[in-house]
C-alpha cells in the first residue's frame, strides 16, 4: 500500500520506519522538503525504494492512506498544507493527541463534547477518518509485543470499511486485540485518556505499558 505519514517526530519516524520495514510504499511528509529529521530517517534506513521524503502535499498525494502523526496542536494546519484535493476519499489514520502545553502543564485543547477526530472529519468530510493509536507510545503503537500479555487497541470513526483496513494494518504490527468503540464521535474518550496515560506513565517511570479490556 502507499502510506503517506505526515510529521517526522518520534510517531512519524518511528510508524513510517515499520511500514517500510512491513512492504508498504512510505513517503514521509512535513512542512519543508529540507526537513532534516526526515533525511536523517531517510539515511538511516538506507534510502530504500520503497521510502521517500517530501512535504505534507507530496506525501497526502501519493498515498492511499494518510497517517496524522503531527502534534495534535498543530494538526488541522498540517492537514490544510496537504490540501483537501490530495485527501479526498482517503482513509485519515489519527494518531494524534490535541495536548497543549500553554499553560505549563498539559492540557487538552478540545475535550469533552469535541476531539481531534471529529474536527478533522468536519474539516474533510469525503475522506474517511479512523482514531487508533493515539493511546499508547510509539514503540509500542508499532510492536505491541513490547508490552507482555494480550491487552487492547482501540479504534474510532465512522466508515467501516476503513476501520476494517485500518484494522488489517494494526494486525501486522501485531495488534490481537482491537476494540471498535463505534463513530468517530468515540475519538473523545480515546483522547482524553491521554490525561490518565501521562499520570500513568510518571507514577511507574516508563511508557511501555497499556490496558486491557475485561469483561466479566
């Protein structure tokens, strides 16, 4: 598949680099051409065939599946450079957290009766969104065996044939257990978990961790 993954943080570099490494055609996007941590991503997977580095416009149009991997603040922004023609009828894969830190401490900028998700939904209605990811650290978004045990991957949005396409991606990561928690309106809990994952992440010192799903 062409996956176009748009930021060249940690999230992006670390989600393009599995991709490449699973087969998938990876181009990696950001604001500028010369972007120096996608070059560097770029050297060090040895300049493949099958990786390419571009701006956010290049990468949403040689895709077949755009993934948000930019900071969630600077999202919507991110998405506009792409451009809306480039985005149109494609699966949007989420991964992102609207945190803020202009107050000192993090904060959500949309929570509650909105998120991240929605807002990228309403701003391209014909592409097709799907929340996942956004709750866990990038090494184990990409090898979830990092943490022992069966635990849980949660997905949102409102077409069911993306989350299914989604799902498939998931799996070959190694994801066993994915929870479809129904419309994209579901991108709500899912990002706000973010604020009970940064308390959970400073009480035990360490961000490979995850939950999981038990009924009784």
């Amino acid at each position: 598949m062409r996956i176009g993954v748009l930021g060249t943080g940690d999230v992006g570099r670390t989600l393009a680099g599995r991709l490449v490494e699973l087969g998938h055609e990876v181009t990696m996007g950001s604001r500028s051409v010369a972007n120096e941590a996608a070059a560097r991503w770029l050297a060090e997977l040895g300049t493949p065939l099958s990786a390419s580095i571009g701006t956010f416009a290049d990468a949403a149009g040689r895709a077949e599946l755009v993934i948000n991997a930019t900071s969630g603040a600077a999202s919507l922004d991110a998405l506009a450079l792409a451009g809306a023609d480039r985005l149109a009828d494609k699966i949007i894969l989420d991964v992102a957290n609207p945190l803020t830190f202009a107050g000192g401490a993090p904060a959500l900028s949309l929570s509650n009766t909105d998120s991240l998700g929605e807002a990228i939904q309403r701003e391209y209605p014909s592409s097709l969104v799907v929340k996942s990811l956004n709750t866990v650290n990038c090494e184990v978004m990409v090898r979830p065996h990092r943490v022992p045990g069966a635990h849980t991957m949660f997905l949102a949005g409102d077409d069911p044939e993306a989350k299914a396409t989604v799902g498939d991606l998931l799996h070959a990561f190694g994801w066993k257990h994915l929870l479809d928690l129904g419309g994209i309106e579901a991108a709500r809990g899912m990002e706000m978990y973010v604020m009970l994952w940064i308390r959970l992440r400073l009480a035990q010192g360490s961000d490979l961790f995850n939950v999981q799903v038990v009924t009784g």
